[in-house]
C-alpha cells in the first residue's frame, strides 16, 4: 500500500491540540520530528486532501501543510527485519521463529505484524526498562497505545494481576488478541479500539500507566492519566526523543505528577512519575 504523509507546521503552543487532532482523524499515531514538524499519514491522496481541508478548518494558527508519498513497502513481511531475542531485566523478549533460544524466567513470545512494539525501536525498550524496574505483583495496568501488546503481555508475565491494552489504530487490535492467545494471558489482558482519553477513566483506580505514545499525545493525557492513577501510583511515559525531556517535564510537573525514574536508548528517552 502507498501512504501519503502530510507534514504539518504551526506554531509550538498549538501542537499538543493539533497532534491529538490528528490523531483522532487518522486513528493512527503522528511522528513530532525535532523541528516540531508534525507528520501524519493517509492512504490515498484523496484521503490527504480531505485531511488538509479539515485541518486547515480546525487550526486556531497559521499551518503549513507539505503532502509526500511514502514508498510502498510489503509490510506483511518486512516487519520480521532485524527482531532478535532482547532481555529486558527479568523478561525475556523473543519472536515466535526464535522462541525456542529464548532463556528461562518470565518471556514474551511475540509478533507484532504491523502494530507498534517489537521490542527493536527504542522507545519501546525505554518503556520495557522502566515497566520492569516498577510493576509489581498483582498491580492493576492500564496500556495507552497499546500496539502490539508487548507492554500489556510483559506486565502480566513480571507479575500484574490484569492489563487492559487501549488502541486507536483497530488494525492494532487483533494483533495485540493473538499475542495474548500465544502468551497463555487472554485470561488477565484484555484491549480494546478507542479513545485513550475516553477509556482510561473507566478502568480507575489502578497502580500504573503505560503510555507510549507521542510527547504530544502524552502531555494531552495527562489529565485523564493522573485521574486514572491510585494516589501514589506510577505512570511510564514514553515516545519521546532526548531533546524532548526539558519539554515534557515542566507538563509532566504541573499536572501533579513527580519523576522517580528514567531511562534512555538509542536517542529515545522515557520516565516513570508518581501521583
């Protein structure tokens, strides 16, 4: 399939309300390059104008709109490229076609297909760092943006009492139900397509919060997300570049939440907050 990618310029302080937008539109996750170009993707070019029309219609400030068509690419299997088994603290991460080299201890067999989280992008390793560092036994977890479920599987298997796994993207979904199946977990993780911001809420109180999204996605959470969270419960934050921490952490302050840990691979960074 080919993609058009609609690259999106405005002013910083009206990111967060038009990455979130954007978001909701597509029902797919955005890229924040370091400039503070907004990239979002559409299927036809059709479909991209219809965007850029809608876009210009809701933008409180001047944009500007760039479209580009991506290169097909067969990514029915080209997302195999380069999976390893990884160990990320007491888990094990491993591809269905190497299961049987994975180590012993907890491990999460897994194939993300074309949903997000394979383990090899390193905000996800971020996430998966911190998510072993801070999950404990019988924890109740929600899973923003859960992609391919690795978060929600890998919590289960360190020791959660149940996840539940929120996705926009509903292609997301049932890649994320038959990782599960494979894992021997359907019976304490459950995900469902929709709204992070609408979903979160009614799972609350739980002990913590995945969100591995965008910074720009992540700061327009942030309410629901404290309001999800038991007091003194612990959200993991991650999709977010290095040069992205001193942005995100005043948000991250204001809202109420306090930073008790960190972690950094490949350029990405992540951080682990309490209520």
């Amino acid at each position: 399939m080919t993609w058009v990618a609609i690259e999106v310029n405005t002013a910083p302080e009206s990111r967060v309300r038009l990455g979130a937008w954007l978001v909701e539109q597509t029902g797919h996750a955005i890229e924040e390059r370091d400039d503070g170009t907004l990239v979002a993707y559409a299927g036809t070019t059709e479909a991209a104008g219809m965007l850029d029309r809608a876009l210009r219609g809701f933008a409180e400030s001047p944009v500007t709109v760039v479209h580009r068509v991506v290169p097909e690419v067969d990514w029915s299997t080209s997302w195999r490229d380069g999976i390893i088994v990884r160990q990320f603290g007491r888990l094990t991460l491993s591809p269905t076609w190497l299961a049987e080299t994975a180590g012993g201890g907890p491990r999460v067999i897994l194939d993300p297909e074309t949903a997000f989280g394979s383990g090899e992008h390193g905000s996800t390793r971020a996430a998966l760092t911190l998510l072993d560092r801070h999950v404990k036994l019988k924890d109740r977890v929600l899973d923003l943006g859960s992609g391919s479920g690795i978060l929600s599987i890998g919590a289960v298997k360190l020791g959660a009492a149940w996840a539940v796994g929120v996705e926009v993207d509903e292609e997301s979904v049932p890649v994320a139900e038959r990782n599960a199946e494979f894992n021997g977990v359907t019976d304490q993780v459950q995900f469902i397509h929709g709204d992070a911001a609408d979903v979160a809420p009614l799972f609350a109180p739980v002990d913590l919060v995945l969100s591995n999204i965008l910074r720009v996605v992540n700061v327009a959470l942030l309410p629901e997300i404290l309001a999800s969270l038991r007091p003194g419960g612990i959200a993991i934050f991650s999709g977010m570049e290095e040069p992205e921490e001193p942005l995100f952490l005043p948000e991250l302050s204001a809202a109420g939440f306090s930073v008790v840990d960190e972690a950094r691979d490949a350029g990405w960074w992540a951080v682990a907050a309490r209520r």
